[in-house]
C-alpha cells in the first residue's frame, strides 16, 4: 500500500525542520492538485513528465520540492527551486556519494579558469557553452546568489543534469545517452569514443536485439560509476599529468614542462605556484601515487568482471605508454613556442603571469580582460602559432590518450596522435617563419 511519506509521524517532524530551512511548507494533496490543474495547460511537458515519475506514483507532489508560496501566475518566482540538499532529504546515500566525486566540482573548476571570466556570460553562467555541463557541482550560497543577481534562476541542481526533471528516471541516468550532452566534442569526446569502440557497438547490437540480453556490453556507467555510485574519478584526471613525477626521467622532464604550460609550475623557478593550490582544490589530477593506484586499482577490478586481471593491466599500461609519448610531441611544441618568448619574439601580455604559453586561456591568445559583461581585448597581437598549440593540447592530446583508454582506433590514431604529428610540424614551420620575419 502506498503512502505519502509526510504522512509518517517522523518524518513530518523532518520535514517541517526542512521546510524552515529552505521555505517548503509541508505539503498536501490539494497543494499539488492546484499546481497540476494550472501546469497542464503553462507547462504540459513539465507535468507529463511527473505523471510518469516514480515521485508521481509515491505520490510526492510538486509542493514538496517546490513549497508553497507561489499560488498563482503572478508570483511564480515565489517557486523553490530544490537544490541537492532537498534531493538528500530522501536520496541521503546518493548524495554522500555524489559529493565525494569530480561531477561535485564542475561549477568551482569552471569558474577557477581564467578562460572563463573573459568570455560572455551566456557561454558559462548562462547554461551554454561550458557552463552547459560544468553547472555540476553543489553551490554556495555566494555562488547561488550570484546566478540570481545576473538573472539565472535554474542551475541550482546537479541531479538534474543526468535525472531530468520532472521524470527523474534512474533508467534515464543509467543509459550511456544520458552522458553525451558533456562528454562529447572538442576536447573530451568520450561519447564518440565509446559509441565507435567495440564496447559501444556490443551495447547497440544489444540494444538492438543481435546479442543476447545477458550479453556483456559496458556503458560508461559500468566503468566509471560502477554498482550505482556517484562518486566518479579516474586515474589520470582531465589534465593527464600527476604527481610524483613519473621515474622515466624524460617522461618526467616533459610532465613539468606541462606542468608550466598549465601554469602549475613557475616557468623560470619550476617552483609551484598558486595555481597548484587550485588544482588541489577541484581534484584536477592525482597529486600521490597512492591516489592514482588507488584509482587504477579501482578500474582494472570493473574490467576484470570481463576480462582477466592481467588483460586488463596489460591495456592500461599501454594507455600510460601512450600518454608518454604524446606528451613528448607536447612538451617539444611547448618548448619551440617558449623559445619565441625567451627571444622576444612573442610579447607578454598584462595579463599573462609569465612569459610563457598558457594553457588555461585554451584559444584565447590575445589573453582579454574581463570588464563587466564583456571583454576587451589588451595590447599585443594574437599569435597563430599559439592557437596551434593549444590544440595540439586541448584536442589532439586529449583524444591521443583518451582514445587509448576508450579502446577506439581512429581516436587514438587519426584523431589523436596523426594530428598531434601534424601540430608539431605546424608549430615547427610558423617559428621558422616569426624568426626570420624578426630578423628582417
């Protein structure tokens, strides 16, 4: 027999405690019957969606996430707008677990970009461009009220993102498609990878009917958020470098150089700088050996439920090896366009720490000062040669090893590694030619 759970004695206590935090009245049935008499005909999908909604057959009505307040057309912005925490009040597991996690730190990670505060607001606070994904991520309440100021009113729930409202289906977040508005594209074009991998094609043949349902077909979720957790890493990190530095002292040598392209490291003192604090904080890169195996530990025991122990560590350490010898080609680009610096030859820019390429202004080579809600451009040329480089970083090193993790071919070679070779030969010709311009 169903019940409404605030109709349990404990919980009505627990939630009207909950509903002084963060406005909701307890509800009841008429509340949520005014509301869906009114949606039906402003906003049907929105109902549709809860009617067939597990929090529909609980019978969890839109006041219970909503509150109370907003009664009528004219006060619609009286409408709570949950956040996490009233998503705990009955998913506390899934929450813990969340929070622990690097989807937790997508909006910090963001807005801890210097890229982000030069480009328009519509792009990052705005919900589009990477703002799109990166709302992941528990906000403060500084960080809410900001959104509110400039007008944003609807990024204030990660759960959303992968259970859609008003469905909220587990099946939806379950299914690999549900990952492939973010993880696709320019510089993380996981979807791509998997979709065209043998991996991927097992699961549409599957889908498809062509292979048995009991058929192993890894999804995303398998390998990266395994028995239902939320708390998701990898071994590597989205910037592919790590610390201790590795013990093949040239792969070593080119870690750092990275490092000082990513502005981790001081350029002239190799000493780290704030930016390292950062890194730290957002969970950017495993900073241990323990954490990386401790991470690597964790993926080889989900491909091990297919494939032998050995199997499974013999393809990541080919992964590895391939990172080192992108990482060559990087660290050689860096260097060629560092030595353009050095020389004079490209110009630092006011707001450039150091005289050296930086890669967290992505393709922003005229390094621009944020300046209200727009941008405007300081004194000094872009350089061509530098957008070529970033990416060679952002894109072609990216696919190079992530292509080899996600066991995709023409990832890993066409374009990842081919296009990688092709960067360095580009770089190489565009510093020939500012050379000899200089000298002229």
């Amino acid at each position: 027999m169903k019940k409404r759970f605030w109709q349990c004695g404990l919980l009505v206590l627990m939630l009207a405690v909950v509903g002084l935090g963060f406005g909701i009245a307890p509800a009841t049935a008429g509340d949520s019957d005014k509301c869906i008499e009114c949606h039906s005909k402003v906003s049907p999908g929105q109902v549709q969606d809860w009617k067939v909604s597990k929090h529909h057959e609980e019978e969890v009505g839109c006041a219970d996430c909503h509150g109370t307040k907003h009664d009528k057309a004219e006060n619609a912005n009286l409408a709570q707008l949950p956040d996490e925490h009233v998503c705990k009040e009955c998913h506390e597991e899934q929450f813990d677990s969340f929070i622990k996690g690097k989807h937790n730190v997508g909006w910090t990670s963001m807005n801890a970009l210097p890229i982000t505060h030069v480009e328009p607001d519509e792009l990052m606070e705005g919900g589009r461009g990477c703002g799109g994904c990166h709302n992941m991520g528990i906000k403060t309440e500084a960080q809410k009220k900001a959104q509110h100021d400039k007008g944003y009113r609807y990024q204030n729930n990660s759960c959303d993102e992968c259970h859609t409202r008003h469905s909220f289906s587990k099946k939806e977040a379950q299914d690999p498609r549900a990952c492939r508005q973010c993880h696709m594209g320019y510089d993380h074009p996981q979807w791509e990878m998997w979709s065209s991998s043998k991996h991927g094609s097992r699961w549409f043949s599957r889908l498809a009917g062509h292979l048995p349902k009991d058929a192993p077909a890894p999804t995303c979720q398998t390998c990266h958020l395994p028995d239902g957790t939320h708390n998701n890493h990898t071994a590597w990190g989205f910037l592919g470098v790590r610390l201790p530095l590795p013990q093949d002292k040239q792969w070593a040598a080119d870690q750092v150089t990275i490092l000082k392209a990513l502005g981790v490291l001081d350029p002239n003192t190799g000493k780290p700088t704030a930016r390292l604090e950062a890194v730290k904080a957002v969970d950017l890169a495993r900073l241990t050996k323990e954490a990386f195996d401790t991470e690597r530990n964790k993926m080889i025991k989900v491909c091990s439920r297919c494939h032998s122990e050995k199997y499974a560590r013999t393809q990541l350490e080919m992964g590895d090896s391939m990172m080192k010898k992108a990482d060559r080609l990087l660290a050689q680009g860096i260097d060629i366009v560092a030595g353009l610096y050095k020389d004079g030859i490209l110009k630092k820019r006011n707001a450039q720490a150091f005289a050296y390429p930086d890669f967290l202004y992505f393709l922003r080579t005229d390094y621009a000062k944020a300046d209200g809600n727009s941008y405007k451009t300081l004194p000094g040329e872009t350089s061509h040669i530098e957008q070529v480089l970033f990416r060679m970083y952002m894109k072609h090193r990216m696919r190079t090893y992530q292509g080899q993790f996600h066991v995709n071919p023409d990832y890993a070679y066409w374009y990842g590694w081919a296009a990688m070779v092709d960067d360095l030969g580009e770089i190489k010709d565009l510093a020939a030619t500012l050379r000899a311009e200089h000298q002229k």
